[in-house]
C-alpha cells in the first residue's frame, strides 16, 4: 500500500466560531480584502461582525462585494487587481462556495500576472497566493477544505478549476450557525452537492485508503442529516454533521479529484449559469445508472449508506432523495437545448478529461452524448 495526502489547512470547526474571525485573520496579516457577495452576507449581518472583529483586532480592510454565483474570471482579475491597489496582504472569503473560490482567484491573481486560464489549462505553473481565511455560509462546495477555485470564462464559456497547494486556505472557520439561514432551495442544491463530492471522490480510480474513509464518512454524515433539514424534522446535531459532510467532500476531492458526474455538470452551468446542485440532480441518476458496472462493489456499499441494499438498487436510492430534495428540473427546464449537446459533449471532452479520466467507466463522446440527452 502506498499513497501521499497532504493538505495544509488549518479547519476550526464548530458552533460559534465565526466568533474568532478577528483573532484569526490578525495572525494571518495587518490588511484584509474581504471577499463576497453583494446580498447575504450583509442581510445575514455576518459582514458587520466580521468588520467589527477586524477592528477590535487591528486589522485594516477593504470591500471587494462582488462575487458571483459561477465565479468569472474577469471578475477574479478585478478583485486582484483592487487587491494590489490597497495594499492588502491576506484575503478573507466570506459567503457561499463562490465567494470562497472568487477569494481563492483574487488571492491566486493578486501575486501571478497574465491570463489565468494559462494557469487553469496547466501551461503556466505558480506557487504562489496571498493567504487565505475562508468563512463558508453554505455547505455545499467543500471549497474551504482543498486547494480548486472554479470559474468561468465569460468569452469561452469553459467552467474549470484552477488547481494548486497555494490557494488551499489558510485557516478556514466552519461554523453551521452561518448555515442555518439558509433557503431551503439553496439548502437543497448544495447539501446535494456535498453528497456528490464524497461519492465522486469514493468512485474514482485516484482514490486512496485516507479519501475513501472520509468520503463514505461525508455520505453517511449527508444521508443522515440532508433530508432531515430540509423536512424540517432535523437538529443542530445534523447541521454539524452536514457541515462535516461539505468540508469532508472538499478535502477527498483535493486528493481523489471528481468524476464524470461534476465533468459533465461543468459544460451545463458554463454555458447556461445553472445552479450547480439542480444541474448535478438532473444528470445524476443517468451518469451512475451507465456506470454501476465499473465499480458494483463500490456503488453497493454507497447504497447501503443511503438505505438501499446493494448496487442493484443505487440509481432507486438517489431518485428518492431528488424526489424528496425537489431537485426533479431536467436539463431542459434549466435551458439546455437538444441544439446544446454536441457543445456540451465537446466541451466537457475539452474542460473535464482528468474527471472523465478518474471515472470507473471511461465514456465515449457518444455516451457522453446520450446521457445528456437522457437528462433532457
């Protein structure tokens, strides 16, 4: 047996810890760019508290509210450049999954300069990203536990991560307090996310002793606390457990990467800014049905995590949470045209081929094709 994990982020997880912002951003750095979106954050009232933290600490700031839901790059080369113009040593992200990857590009760009998708596209190399303190509001992405910064470039449409050690965060303060907020369709869409990363990162064939122990842990810990939440049945116990599952999900996948289901949601939610949650319930049931024989063993064991029995029955499992979840929209209720797929195949071919690669099954441009079509 042989394997390498390395992951260097300090996590601070629990219940009322976004009371130590402060404290912690003033070990980081003197001047922070905070990083979010125009709404929540400031209707949560958790940007006032984070400015007041910032003060009682002696620490400066400035405001970059600009991040968006499926992060542009030109809105990354704003931040960074603002970054640069004020002065800031160390960023803080505070919001959903793109907020934290807007503040992980800002903090990438604010140090490396050119065009970002060299580095995206693996023709340029750097090591180097302002520090980072990440204070996710969803739990969904995992974004605070790896080093992925998922954008979009508006002239291309690609959706791709940026991948590198140096903007795995800093210091990232997980508290579920901040989640409890949230609307149930956003609860929804991004507790189904943090399922998906777990299960990716269990199906692939880059995982290891260490990524497959935490990601069946992160599905358990989702399957026993989503739908509660969501019902309205659940208790602050399940919303530490479903927080455990998203940071969970975002650490395996730093390691074992995504598979085909995350490489075929990608094209959808560049071309047509979906809801990356409702897109990966629409494709989910078809990408696993054609897939179940490259892993039985394992999707076995993930049905049983779910309430099922064995492989045969998985794809009956996950129905039944989209049903519950009311995650039912198809590709086409988000836009997605029959005239799409022949993009959508291409350029998931062209943005994902290291997640089609680590899938169990390898699909050929026409099952690529035909599970879209499936998804319609």
């Amino acid at each position: 047996m042989e394997f390498q994990y390395y992951l260097p982020v300090n996590l601070v997880f629990g219940r009322g810890k976004a009371d130590f912002i402060g404290e912690k951003a003033a070990a980081i750095g003197k001047r922070a760019l905070i990083v979010t979106g125009g709404n929540s954050t400031k209707k949560s009232g958790l940007l006032d508290r984070t400015k007041k933290q910032l003060e009682e600490n002696g620490v400066s700031f400035v405001l970059f509210d600009k991040a968006e839901p499926n992060p542009l790059t030109t809105t990354v080369y704003e931040g960074g450049e603002l970054a640069n113009q004020e002065g800031c040593d160390f960023i803080i992200a505070l919001g959903g999954g793109s907020s934290l990857d807007t503040g992980k590009g800002i903090a990438f760009m604010a140090l490396n300069g050119g065009d970002i998708n060299d580095y995206i596209y693996g023709k340029k190399v750097s090591d180097k990203a302002l520090p980072l303190l990440a204070v996710p509001t969803t739990c969904g992405t995992g974004s605070e536990g790896n080093g992925f910064a998922v954008m979009t470039n508006p002239q291309t449409l690609d959706k791709k991560s940026l991948r590198c050690s140096a903007i795995v965060p800093t210091c990232s303060i997980v508290d579920p307090q901040l989640m409890m907020t949230m609307p149930k369709g956003i609860l929804a869409s991004v507790g189904f996310d943090a399922l998906c990363h777990n299960i990716d990162a269990y199906l692939s064939t880059i995982s290891q002793p260490l990524t497959d122990l935490m990601a069946l842990e992160g599905v358990r810990l989702a399957a026993e606390s989503l739908v509660a939440l969501y019902e309205d049945t659940g208790d602050l116990n399940n919303w530490d457990q479903l927080c455990l599952s998203s940071t969970l999900g975002g650490m395996v996948i730093n390691t074992a990467g995504v598979t085909a289901l995350h490489g075929m949601e990608h094209p959808v939610s560049g071309l047509k800014d979906a809801v990356h949650g409702r897109g990966l319930a629409a494709l989910a049931p078809h990408v696993f049905e054609s897939s179940i024989k490259g892993a039985p063993y394992k999707f076995a064991t993930l049905s049983k995590l779910l309430g099922g029995r064995d492989e045969t029955d998985f794809v009956e499992q996950i129905h039944k949470l989209i049903s519950r979840l009311d995650l039912t929209e198809s590709l086409k209720d988000m836009g997605i045209e029959e005239s799409d797929l022949s993009w959508l195949t291409k350029n998931c071919l062209k943005v994902s081929a290291a997640s089609m690669a680590n899938h169990p099954v390898v699909f050929t441009p026409e099952e690529i094709k035909e599970i879209y079509q499936k998804s319609l």
